[in-house]
C-alpha cells in the first residue's frame, strides 16, 4: 500500500528509488594490489595507482568481476558478457586522479528484480535497473584539526558495486524492507558485508512527491544515509518537505541534500548534477570487459541457496508459517543455526527456542547469533531433554538462562543443580494431597463448579515441587483426587 501524505490540497503520493553503494568483499583493490582492511592506519593501504602517479596503469581484479556477476545472478539480473569501463570527472580533493573509473552506459548487470515482505504479509516486486563496477573516493575528514581537512586514501579505489533501483518504492517501509533485502542477498552471497555503520553499504535516496496520477514530480537525492532506519526516515522527513513547498506554491530544485539524523530535517548540499556535468568518456586504459559465457553460468552453479528459496523450503519441507521462515531466513548464520538446532527435533519447538528465547537474550547482549554463548548442539540437547522428560518447559527456561551466562552443556547443569524433572507418583501423589489439605475451601468451591481454580491447584503442587514435577502427571494426579 502506498504511503500517502495529506496536505492541504489532497494527498500526495511518494515516490523513491535507491542507489546502494556496497563495497566488494575482496582482499585488494579494483585496479590495485593495495589492501582493503577496515580500520587501518591512514594512508597505509594506497597504491601509486589509487594516489593517481603520473604513468601508473590500472589493472582489473578478477575477484572483483567474479563478485560483482555473482551478485547480479543474486539479483535475478542480466549479466552483459560485454561492459565498458568510463572516466567519471569532478573535482574532490579525496579524488587524487580528478576522475573516478566508473561505468556508465554499459554496465556489467541489467536489469533485475527484488521481491520484498512487508510486515502485514504482503509482497511487493521491485526494479533493479543495473549494477555497476566503480572505484571508491577517499575520505575527507574535517573534525581532526580546527583549521585543516585531512584526506585518507584507504579508500581510494576500493572496489564498489552501484546498485540502482527502479523509482517502485512507494513508502519509507518500503525502502526499508528493499534496503534490508539486498544487503540479506549480499551477506548470502559473500559479495559484501553489508556493516552500515562502517561504511562498506550505504544509500543514496531519490525522492519525489506528485499527486495520483500525475508523472513523476522533480526528485531530490539524499546522499550517503548509512543505516536502515536512517533511509526510512530520510524517506519520510524529505517527502513532507517537498509537500510543503509544492503547496506553498514553491517548486522542488533538483538537488543533492544530507540527511541530518539528529535534527531529523535534510540539508541542502549541492544542486545535482547531470550525466553531462560529468563528462564522461570511455577510459581509455581500459579495454572493454568480456565475460565468458561459460565461466558466467559457472559462477551460477556455484551460488548458495539464497533467502527466496529457503524461505520456500523452510514452509514446504518444515511447514513453519511464512513468517517464522522469513525471520529465520534473513540472516544466512541464522537459518544454518536453526537447522542444526532442527534437525531430527520437532521443528515448531526448534523455530520457537530461536526467534523466542534466543533471539531476546541476544537482544539484551547486544549480540549477533555468530556470537551467541548458547551453541545451536547444546540448544538441541536442551530439547531432547524436554523431549525424553529429563526436564519440564518450565525447569528448561531456568536451564537455558544457566546457558546463556556460563555456555555449558546443558545436561551438565540439569545434574549440578539438581533440576532432573519429578517423575515419581509417590511424590507428587504427596505434594497433591498437602496442597488440597491446606486449600479445603477452594477444594469446595472447584467441586461446586468452579473449574477454572484446577490451574491454581496446577500451579500450587508445580511451586511444592519446585517447578520439578512432571506437568502431564501432576494434572493426570490432580483431576483424579479432585473428582
């Protein structure tokens, strides 16, 4: 459902398309040997060809092309056997060359499509309209002298793939499930890391607002937003914006502007430039890329099942709910932690323990699954020994909350603590006896009619027993001496 805006003259409709920047997931550069490790020293990882040295020649990173096929396959998109690479000219003091090697009207991927969930369930299809290969800029960093910028060239020439997106995005959860599903797709595939907050992925949002049925209004571009939830609200903030000055009887400039997440508001950066402002022109080191049909369909074989796909499975092999498989699949580590926990186990009780307690308690840690102390084998011992009636569901929460803080085994805690579930009908015939003995009133009041006290009686012979007692033998114990 489209996300609608009401102004004074009616409602206005809003219109986004992204450009995701993801960087290549590869141990050099696009045109150099120069290393690309986050957090290195300044300066450290540059090439005379990323510092732009008079005669030095750029030479293509296999890997790189590789990557960026893999995920064009990812996308469902045209792989073109044939690219050419261009010289894209502005001026940026972290740009040494005063161009950035780019690809412009041929790029190595065409057109595709993404299907996105939305959180009531319905699913949208999403234009891809290319990927292409480009060099990173360096970085300009202005809070480390209050007079002087310092330039980082680490940077520099860092593979990226540009993925842009069809203007289909209709509402800021739109852009935000988009978002969330290609940098899933990228993880998936091993072709970026996808860590916002370091900058290996970020997005430039396009934004434009018209009236129903109208064409396409002027867009602005919010540049370099780097979280998810930073573009759904740039999405948000920057289309209210242009309503207002729509019907204050102003018009929209086409721009770049910035998003400014503490203010909430977007800034004006620069008027935006157009293709011809650029000047570009086919890089003249650099001949035009030819792919191998042969070795493209190879790339293919090779990819790993991806999020789609084992969504449907998880529904048709396990038949979880089409929810529980969209939380289990949006993270490869999760869905492989899952099916360990899994297999030969009930699969609901699985799906439960993960995306329930699980998932919360990683939640508290701040921690992602890679890091979770509770290991998917010791997750599954811990159900075989509901399942074998070691241990009740409730004795199993106290367990697993042993796991979490020490990672042990979960057997091992059953037996230090003493927590191996009561199945002998001597002692709960006896628990049973004392609590009716010590509630003769309520005793009364259940056999006058009242049923629904049975649980209170359940959860006074559980807390005798603490919480030890086998809860099918307690009722079974219970319903025999009430009657």
């Amino acid at each position: 459902m489209a996300y609608i805006i009401e102004g004074n003259t009616g409602a206005w409709e809003v219109v986004v398309g992204l450009e995701v920047h993801a960087q290549v997931i590869s141990r050099s550069k696009l045109f150099s040997g120069a290393a690309t490790d986050f957090g290195a020293e300044p300066n450290t990882q540059v090439s005379f060809i990323d510092a732009a040295f008079p005669g030095m020649l750029p030479v293509i990173n296999r890997v790189c092309v590789a990557q960026a096929v893999r995920t064009g396959l990812g996308l469902n998109a045209r792989i073109n056997v044939v690219s050419h690479f261009d010289r894209k000219n502005y001026f940026y003091p972290d740009l040494p060359s005063g161009y950035q090697i780019s690809q412009y009207q041929h790029p190595i991927v065409g057109e595709g499509r993404i299907e996105i969930e939305l959180a009531d369930g319905s699913t949208r299809s999403i234009g891809v309209t290319r990927l292409h290969l480009e060099q990173d800029a360096g970085k300009s960093l202005h809070d480390q002298h209050p007079t002087k910028s310092y330039i980082d060239l680490n940077r520099a020439g860092v593979a990226l793939m540009e993925i842009v997106s069809e203007p289909d995005i209709r509402s800021p959860e739109e852009a935000g499930a988009y978002l969330t599903k290609v940098r899933s797709i990228l993880r998936y595939l091993g072709t970026c890391d996808g860590n916002m907050d370091e900058g290996s992925m970020r997005a430039d949002v396009n934004v434009s607002v018209r009236k129903h049925g109208e064409p396409f209004r002027t867009r602005c571009e919010v540049k370099n937003v780097n979280s998810i939830r930073f573009v759904m609200q740039a999405v948000e903030v920057e289309a209210k914006r242009q309503v207002e000055v729509w019907e204050s009887g102003g018009t929209v400039d086409q721009e770049t502007r910035l998003f400014d997440s503490a203010r909430g508001v977007t800034r004006s950066m620069r008027s935006k430039e157009d293709a011809h402002d650029y000047r570009y022109f086919p890089d003249p080191d650099l001949l035009p890329l030819v792919l191998d049909e042969a070795w493209v369909e190879a790339l293919r074989q090779d990819l790993p099942e991806l999020p789609d796909p084992k969504k449907a499975r998880f529904v048709g092999e396990y038949g979880l709910t089409v929810y529980d498989a969209g939380v289990l699949v949006a993270e490869q580590a999760t869905a492989n932690f899952f099916e360990e926990v899994a297999k030969g186990r009930d699969v609901k009780t699985a799906a439960n323990w993960v995306t329930g307690d699980l998932f919360a308690a990683l939640n508290r840690m701040g921690r992602t699954i890679e890091q979770s102390p509770v290991s998917a084998a010791n997750l599954g011992k811990l159900l075989d020994l509901m399942a074998d009636n070691t241990i009740n569901g409730r004795i199993a929460k106290d367990v697993f909350t042993a796991m979490v803080e020490t990672g042990d085994d979960p057997a091992a805690i059953v037996e230090a603590r003493g927590l191996r579930q009561v199945t002998d009908t001597g002692a709960i015939d006896a628990a049973v006896d004392a609590v009716l003995a010590a509630n003769p009133d309520k005793v009364a009041d259940y056999r006058a009619g009242k049923d629904k006290l049975f649980g209170f009686f359940v959860g006074q012979v559980m807390k005798a027993m603490a919480g030890k007692g086998n809860p099918a033998l307690v009722n079974e114990v219970l319903k025999r001496k009430l009657s």
